[in-house]
C-alpha cells in the first residue's frame, strides 16, 4: 500500500504565510509527478500545484506568484509554501502522487487526508 500524510494547515491572517507537507510512504518503486490540489464548500476540488520528478513545476494561476511546490525525491516528500495568503485560499488541502507501487508496472494516483487551511480577513 501507498499512504501520504500531509501536515502544515492552519489558521493565518490575510497576507501571511503557511508551509504544507506530504509525505509519501510504502510500497514505492518511483513518484512521478506530485501535486496539490484544494476543496473549497460548495466547489470541486481544484489543482493548485504539481511537480513531475524532474522538477517541472506547473501551477494554477489563481496562486501563481504566490505559492511555490517543492520536492525532496529521496525522502519522497513535497511541498507547498504559500504567501501571501487571501481568504479565497481557504480550503481543504490534499495531496497527489502518481506511484509506481512494488512490484507492479503500472502508474496510480494516490491522495492523502486532506490538511485544512483557513485564512482569515
């Protein structure tokens, strides 16, 4: 199995700053991309960020500028730092990785729990 555990939601201030963390773990042969994606109430989830193993990094542009994805490929970790938060960046923040799990060939989507961050006006 393929677990990831995000950590680093919380309450800020408008204009503040937050650092998520996701950690993936298990049956892991490789990690291609790595991404972050948000659930507003009331809206779809919503792709925020993404980084493929090489470090390509791609990102919405409703956080472009602000946010930025980052990868530790050996401990298989990514991240996302956020600044200069709006409260329309409020939201559940979960976390993507597409596995190559042990002893398989094939390529699957994994999300983790889902991290909270509120950002107050």
């Amino acid at each position: 199995q393929v677990q990831l555990v995000e950590s680093g939601g919380g309450l800020v201030q408008a204009g503040g700053s937050l650092r998520l963390s996701c950690a993936a773990s298990g049956s892991i042969f490789n990690i291609r991309s790595m991404g972050w994606y948000r659930l507003t109430p009331g809206k779809q989830r919503e792709f925020a960020a993404q980084m493929s193993s090489g470090g390509t990094t791609n990102y919405a542009d409703s956080v472009k500028g602000r946010f930025t994805i980052s990868r530790d490929n050996a401990n298989n970790t990514v991240y996302l730092q956020m600044n200069s938060l709006k409260p329309e960046d409020t939201a559940v923040y979960y976390c993507n990785a597409e596995v190559r799990r042990i002893p398989t060939v094939n390529w699957a989507n994994y999300w983790g729990q889902g991290t909270q961050v509120t950002v107050s006006s």
